[in-house]
C-alpha cells in the first residue's frame, strides 16, 4: 500500500504517518512531486519530466525511480509533502489504483503561513519570475485548491482534526497526534507556545500575505502573464483571512 499526505509545513505530516501505519517505511518528500503550473495548465503535462532537471520547470526535483524503488522494498510505504495531481495520476497508473490512497490536510493559509513563517519570509518580498523556485507554502497552497476537487483524494481540515481529536481516513479513525493538541481551533498548544518564546510572527506580515493569498493570480505572476493561478487562495478553500490577532487569540 502507498499513502501519501499532503499538506502545508507547518502540518507535522510524519506525526499523522505514525497514527496510520506505525510499522509503514516513510519518505519525506517535501515539494519534490509539487508541480502545481502543470495542474494549472501553465506548463503542458507533455513537458513532464520524470528524473530532475534544472533546465525543464516541468521536472521532478528528486527521482521518481526513487519512490519505485521505495514502494517494491515495503510493505507499506508512506509519503509526506505537498504532491500534484499529476504526480498522484502517474502513481496510481504504475501502483495501480487500489494500492494508492491520498490523504489532503488542508488548513487557513494564515495559519500555515504563520506556523511556517520561516520556510516564506524572503519569498513575500518578490514576485514569483520563470526562473524561481516556488516555496513549499505557496505550492502546497495550489496543490490544496486542486486536490480539493479530485474523487479520489480524501480531503480533511486540520481546525477539525484538532477540535475533534480524530478524523477518518480510508474507512478508519485515526487519533489526532498528541503534539497537535488544541488551543484555539485554528492553532495549537505547541505552536502557540514555540512562537510565542520566538516571536518571529509580526501583524504587518500576516496582513501583507493575506493580501497576496487573496489575489493570488496577480500578486504571484506566472512565465506567461497569463493568470491561470487560483484567484483567491483563500475562498477556494473554504475559508476567511485571519488577522496575527485572531491567530493567537484564546478560546
């Protein structure tokens, strides 16, 4: 069996591998098979290239033979990242479609923005050009919107996995990880508390990304300058900005 998490950095997606399967081999993939311009259209799926490639934007950055390889030497083998959908199409072509399944933690971009502040910081000061590598927030962000869609991908709200201490996935109920306890329905005990000993989250930034993440198509700009990028990050999701205040306010 392949499972494969996918979700932002700031969701601690190994945790939720060890509820699924303790004993599964697990790969962090990070946004190695994130290729959300071909989903969109931006780059043709022709151009797909399977081993890395600087040359090719349409290239995987580590090796699908990798995961191949990873998939024939376990039983059980589970991947966490941030994946597009024509990566998921190409596994469960080659895996065949009953040993895949897909798991899509989706989560209020404030909150992941926030919560992995660290990994976007300098990338909120340019727009995105052909030549630069899109951050995991942003990708894992597109990847989200379009997984959302997909039948095949079962697609849970962290806010909901924390509140309810459980979800289900593939017919199971899975316990929420004991370092995702709640503290206010939008964050954690843990992340409250590690951000507040290092207050590296300011009002002024949290408000300059929900700008951005509300018109997407236009604050990052595509090779093209043709916006097929999602519009608004943040209503396709199924959600509203929240201010650094709202954040970390209490129950």
């Amino acid at each position: 069996m392949l499972t494969i998490i996918s979700g932002s950095p700031s969701i601690r997606r190994k945790f939720f591998a060890k509820q699924i399967d303790s004993s599964a081999a697990y790969y962090y993939c990070s946004n190695d098979f994130s290729l959300p311009r071909v989903d969109c259209g931006i780059f043709p799926e022709s151009d797909l290239a399977l081993e890395p490639d600087d040359s090719n934007p349409a290239a995987f950055k580590q090796s699908y033979n990798n995961v191949l390889e990873g998939y024939k030497s376990n039983q059980h083998l589970i991947l966490g990242g941030t994946f597009s959908k024509v990566f998921l199409d190409l596994v469960r072509k080659d895996f065949g479609e009953e040993n895949v399944r897909v798991l899509n933690i989706i989560r209020n971009p404030s909150a992941a923005y926030a919560m992995g502040i660290s990994l976007t910081d300098p990338e909120l000061e340019s727009p995105i050009g052909i030549k630069s590598v899109i951050p995991f927030t942003i990708a894992s962000a597109v990847d989200s919107v379009t997984l959302c869609s997909v039948d095949y991908v079962t697609t849970v709200r962290f806010e909901d996995i924390i509140i309810n201490k459980t979800f289900e996935f593939s017919n199971t109920l899975i316990p929420c990880p004991a370092v995702h306890n709640n503290y206010n329905g939008v964050i954690t005990r843990y992340e409250y508390q590690a951000h507040r000993r290092t207050p590296v989250v300011t009002a002024e930034k949290v408000a300059l990304f929900n700008q951005r993440f509300s018109n997407f198509n236009t604050s990052f700009i595509n090779c093209h300058n043709d916006p097929k990028l999602p519009e608004n990050i943040f209503s396709l999701l199924g959600y509203s900005p929240l201010s650094c205040e709202e954040l970390y306010a209490s129950l």
